[in-house]
C-alpha cells in the first residue's frame, strides 16, 4: 500500500488571512503532551487514515515545520485520496490545534498572530489549506 508524507505545520510560514495572518514559530508544537495525533481526511474523524498510538502516523519536527509519514490502510477512501494527490487534486494539509501561547499584533491589517506554543490532536488532507507551505505527496 501507499504512504502518504508532507510538511503539515510549517514553521514561520504565514497563513492566509483567517481574520488575522498567523505564523507558527519553529518547535511551538508540543508533540508530547498532543498525545494521540489523528490522520483524515478534511477534518472528519470518520475519514480516520493513521494514528500515531498505533504508529500508522509518524511526526518529525525538523527546523522547517512539522513534517508527517501516513502508512495508507487498504480501503476505498485511502485508494481515491492516493489518485486525487497523484494528480493534483489535493495538494495541502490542515491541523487541529489548541493555542497554550501566543501574541497579537493589532497594529497591523490585518493583525498577526504568531503561535509560540500548542498541542495538536489531528492533520488533515485538504484541497484548500490556510497555510499554503504545507504540502501531501504518494511515496510508495
């Protein structure tokens, strides 16, 4: 079966606007306390590809970003996921995080908001990520 990898959280890579432009700073997230990290598909539990409690979903912090590595299940989901990226369809990736620190700066417009520390409970394949550094690509 297919893997999955990309960059799901880049570091110092601003967003689109989201009502504020928002940078995350590198080493922010904190993969020990997000605990069980779940891989689906834009953003429902029910389209469930890995989890990193059963190793089918591997994070790396580099300097550049949070990077990932999704063993692909042998399911019908998983097998349109791996044709919609191989040909373009999906490119990006979003997260679900929940922010422990960060700043504003609202003397700017929009405002900024940089992340300085957060923990993540989900990365998801999605057509149109608010961060577009991130990136999906099949490895076999």
């Amino acid at each position: 079966m297919a893997r999955l990898q990309g960059i799901a959280i880049p570091y110092f890579s601003k967003s689109e606007n989201i009502g504020w432009i928002e940078t995350i700073e590198s080493g922010a997230i904190d993969l020990q306390q997000s605990g069980d990290v779940l891989a689906v598909y834009y953003h429902k539990e029910e389209n469930l590809l890995a989890r990193t409690s059963s190793g089918t979903l591997k994070l790396t912090e580099k300097p550049e970003g949070l990077y990932f590595e999704i063993e692909l299940p042998d399911t019908t989901l998983a097998n349109d996921l791996t044709e919609l990226i191989q040909r373009g369809d999906l490119k990006g990736v979003s997260f679900n995080m929940t922010v422990l620190a960060d700043r504003f700066d609202f003397t700017t417009e929009p405002p900024n908001r940089v992340i300085q520390h957060a923990v993540i409970s989900e990365i998801s394949i999605v057509p149109k990520p608010a961060y577009s550094a991130t990136y999906v690509e099949v490895v076999q």
